[in-house]
C-alpha cells in the first residue's frame, strides 16, 4: 500500500485519517501475512516493550513460527512496512551498547501501536473462532434485566442514586449486554452460513432441525419474555438519566478530566469513555429492545430471523423428499471430487477426469461454449468468460420451474405480417417478369429495373448452368463446317419459372454483344444473344413442332 494515491472521495481530512486507519489491516492480505502475523503475536504478547530486530528473532526462534527463518535484513524490511502502514512505532528508548556492533543491531526499537495491538486482537479472534458456533449467553439477559430493575428503583428513590453504586451497576449492566447481544450476532451468522447450503444429509438435517426448535425457539422465547420488561425499566429510567449521568461524571470524572489538562498540548487525543456513561449508550441499549426510531427493534430483528431460519430448514425438507427424483444436490461429491484432482499428479488427474465425465484426455471441463464466442483452449477458467447458472439452481438448488407455466404465444399476428410480406414479394417478381418480356428482344434500348435486372441474372445463371457446351467443327452430316469451325455451342440454353410464366433462352452468336440496362448499372454479354417469352407461348410453339 506504500505510494498508493488517496482516492478522490478521501482527500478531505476525515477521509485521510480513515485511510491510514484501513491501511492498518493491509499487512492480512500482502503475500507475506503468516510472517507478519508472526511479528505482530510477538509484540502483542508483552505491555509497553520495545524490541529491536535481535529480540524479534530471538522470540520468533523460541516460538517457532513462520518468522523464525527470516534473516536480519529481511525482518527489518517487514517492521518498517508495518511502521509505514501504522502497526507499530519507532521506540525513543535510549540504548545502551558496549560495541559498535551491538549498537548497530539494537539502535532501531520498535514498539506496537493502539490501532495495530487492536487490529492483530480482531484478527486472532477471527482465525481462533470464525467457524465455531458461538453459544448465546441468554443468562446474561436475566442478569440485564434486574441491573435496570435495580437502577430504576434507586433513581425513583428520595435523594436519588448514589454515584458509586450506580457507576458500578451501569459499568457491569453494559457489559453484560454487550456480551449478550455479541453472542447473539455471531450465533446467527453462523446459523444463516449452515442453512445457507443445499447438500444437508438426514443426519444433519435432523441435528439442525432439533437446534431450530429447541435451542433458538428457547432463546426467542427469553428475549420476548424480557424484552416488554426491559424497556418498562428504561421507561421509568429515561427522566433521570441526564441527572445520573451527571453526578456519576461529578463523582468520578475518568480519564478524561486526567487528560483535559493536556488538550493544549495533546489537541489530538481523544478518549473512549467506558460503556454506559454517555447518553448514546443508553438510547443504542433502548433501541435494542424497543422500536423507538419506526425502524424495528432488535428483538424484531430477532423474531425474523428465527422466522427466515424455519424457512430455510423447510426448504430444505422440500429438497431432501425431492432427492428421490434424482434433484438432490450433488455439493459434497463434487467437493470430494475437487478434492481428489488437487491431490492427484497430472495424468492420475486425467484418469480421474475420464471416469467422472467421460472426458477422453481432456484438459479443459466445462459447458459447451457459446456458438458465438470462440474460447482457446489455453484460456484459464479464472480469467475465461463465467457459466450462467440458473437463479433456481443457485439459490435453492433445484432445478424444477416454480410458479404458474407461462400463456402460449399467439404468433397471428407474426403470420399475418409474414404472408403479406410474402404477397408483396410475389407481386414484385411478376411486375418483374412482364417487364422482362415487354423489354425481349430490345435490351439496349430499355433500361430495366432493379427486380427486373435480378431476375434476368437469375434465369441468364440458370439457364448457362442448364446449357451444354461443345466444339462446333462438325455439321449435321459429320462433315466439318466453315462457318462453326473452332466455336463453342450451347445446347439447352433455357431457364424458366413455371410461377412467373416466364423462359429464357440464351445462344451462342459470334461477334455480337449483348448489352443489359439498369438503374443499377449496365451489363455487357459477349458472344450471346438473350431471348426472354411467355412460358405459355414457348410451350405452344414446341407442341406445333
């Protein structure tokens, strides 16, 4: 991420600070993540340390992780990177060297910085239990409950609450319900990431399904009983709180009075107030159980999810009883298939190929290519053009048309405009053959038109594909004759279109030129004379002879 540009929508301040903030998670996705991941547990394992490079080594060696081969020069490379991306700091500590060579080692000391021990923090979690079915602490929510039964009934009482009793009771209350509402977030996700898949066998249908009407039907069961309850509670709060909230800040000021004394000097610095000492922690505690913006509350939130979870389980019920019909998700074979052509060499991987699809020593599988896009086989599947799968394929895994079958087509109209256009063209190609016939015999003097010219190409290459060609050196007595003496004649000349009522007739004549006008330019037949008649009146005149 070093020497990238801001984007344009980032160039004002706050954009800039939330730029160098992300830029704290880019050492998870750089091709070198495990090293980093490696130097980073190793600053988050101490408080306040400093190290140079020959401690890093040294606490890289002794855990042996993926660090522990990196050289001096390598590693040094890898905690400048993290300094430029905000992970860590350069230390001020003085150090204290009995040589040159030990001052060279450890003159550069670096520290872990607040956003970069918390982005390490987050993703530890993540690779420690992203997974896992998180358990819902819903006795936490009882425990909620009497803390704001607690609170209400010390602030409706004469004199009011006193500041360090309710510091206490609202400092465990929120966390508490921060606990409380985390689990459930991370719980449902994990149940919308397993009913989200279509490949359920019995067994685990079964296990979800006790799961769904067990243990989530007892947990909707606690938050809509607590829930009416707790929002009467921060009801009968909500006058006082501005009042308590004040006495608390009088009481125990934090360290935010601690630092305010610094704000000329440290302008920057900001602080996190613990939860539960601003109002914003109130009303997000209030929303969370009742519907106070027209939005929804969370509990509402709650009842649709466990609402979209039975769903989805019945959906998979419909598909299991489907799976009879040969419509059952093929998921984990195709996963155990995959699995056997990462593992296998190249040629086991084209056996393989050949038993699954019948494939005989291909290298590319796939659906048959668009007709109109030509793919080259050495084309990778990541960067070739994506298969359309069906949307009811994808999302439910089935195959089989839902919904009412569509109305059939009336194509009477589609008839009608092809019969007339039809007509027009038959009534064209007859305008045409009588233009020919009223032209036979005055080619040059009339210029035809553009149906008409076609028409006469086309009987003129019909009729010299009909014709026969031979050498003219022979009379009707065998003899040789002067006249014909080395030319070609043609036999059969003709072409005729029974519907048009239409021949043409075509002879060899040396020495003459035919010459055909149109609109569309002029055409000249050598050595060929053009007779265009009535089919009728040819078929009359061959009868009488």
């Amino acid at each position: 991420m070093e020497g990238d540009d801001l984007p344009e929508e980032l160039t004002d301040q706050s954009g800039t600070e939330a730029w160098h903030r992300l830029s704290a998670y880019a050492y998870l996705s750089a091709p070198e993540r495990l090293e980093y991941v490696a130097v980073m547990r190793v600053f988050c394992g101490t408080l306040l340390a400093d190290l140079a490079v020959p401690d890093v080594l040294a606490k890289l060696t002794q855990a042996g992780s993926v660090g522990a081969a990196l050289d001096a020069d390598t590693l040094t490379a890898r905690l400048e990177q993290l300094v430029r991306w905000g992970n860590l700091l350069r230390s001020t500590h003085t150090v204290t060297a009995s040589t040159i060579a030990e001052y060279q080692r450890s003159r550069s000391r670096y520290q872990l910085s607040k956003l970069g021990e918390r982005v390490q923090r987050d993703a530890d979690e993540v690779l420690a239990g992203a997974d896992a079915a998180r358990e819902v602490s819903s006795e936490l929510l009882t425990l909620v409950d009497r803390g704001l039964r607690e609170i209400a009934a010390t602030v409706a009482a004469p004199g009011g609450a006193d500041p360090q009793q309710a510091l206490e009771r609202i400092s465990t209350l929120f966390v508490q319900f921060a606990e409380f509402a985390e689990s459930v977030r991370d719980f449902y996700a994990y149940l919308g990431q397993v009913l989200a898949r279509y490949d359920l066998d019995g067994a685990e249908y079964q296990g979800f399904k006790e799961l769904l009407l067990d243990y989530v039907e007892a947990i909707t069961e606690d938050v809509s009983f607590r829930a009416p309850r707790i929002a009467a509670h921060l009801r009968t709060i909500w006058p006082h709180l501005p009042t308590l909230l004040g006495r608390i800040d009088a009481h125990a000021a934090g360290l935010g009075a601690d630092l305010g004394a610094l704000s000329g000097a440290l302008p920057e610095t900001r602080v996190q107030r613990s939860r539960g000492r601003d109002l914003a922690d109130w009303e997000g505690l209030r929303d969370w159980f009742a519907d106070t913006g027209g939005h929804g509350s969370q509990v509402d939130q709650l009842r649709d999810a466990t609402l979209r979870a039975l769903q989805s389980l019945l959906a998979n019920a419909k598909r299991m009883l489907r799976s009879a019909s040969g419509e059952m998700s093929r998921r984990k074979d195709l996963l155990r298939l995959a699995a056997w052509f990462d593992s296998a060499e190249p040629e086991e991987a084209h056996d393989i190929a050949v038993a699954a699809f019948g494939l005989y020593g291909a290298r590319h599988l796939g659906v048959a290519p668009d007709p109109d896009q030509s793919v080259p086989a050495y084309v990778s599947w990541w960067t070739g053009p994506v298969v359309a799968v069906p949307v009811a394929l994808r999302e439910r895994g089935s195959r089989a048309p839902r919904g009412r079958a569509a109305a059939v087509e009336d194509h009477g109209e589609q008839k009608r405009r092809l019969m007339e256009q039809a007509r027009e063209q038959a009534a064209a190609r007859q305008a045409a053959a009588a233009e020919l016939r009223s032209a036979s015999g005055r080619f040059d003097q009339v210029r035809l038109g553009s149906a008409a010219m076609r028409l006469l190409l086309e009987l003129l290459t019909t009729a010299l594909g009909n014709a026969q060609l031979h050498k003219g050196d022979e009379d009707g007595k065998g003899e040789r004759s002067d006249t014909d003496a080395g030319d070609f004649l043609l036999d059969g000349a003709q072409a005729s279109d029974a519907d048009l009522g239409i021949r043409l007739t075509a002879w060899r004549t040396p020495g003459r030129h035919t010459l055909l006008r149109s609109v569309d330019g002029d055409l000249t037949a050598d050595d060929l004379t053009l007779a265009v008649e009535s089919a009728s009146a040819s078929a009359a005149e061959e009868a009488s002879a």
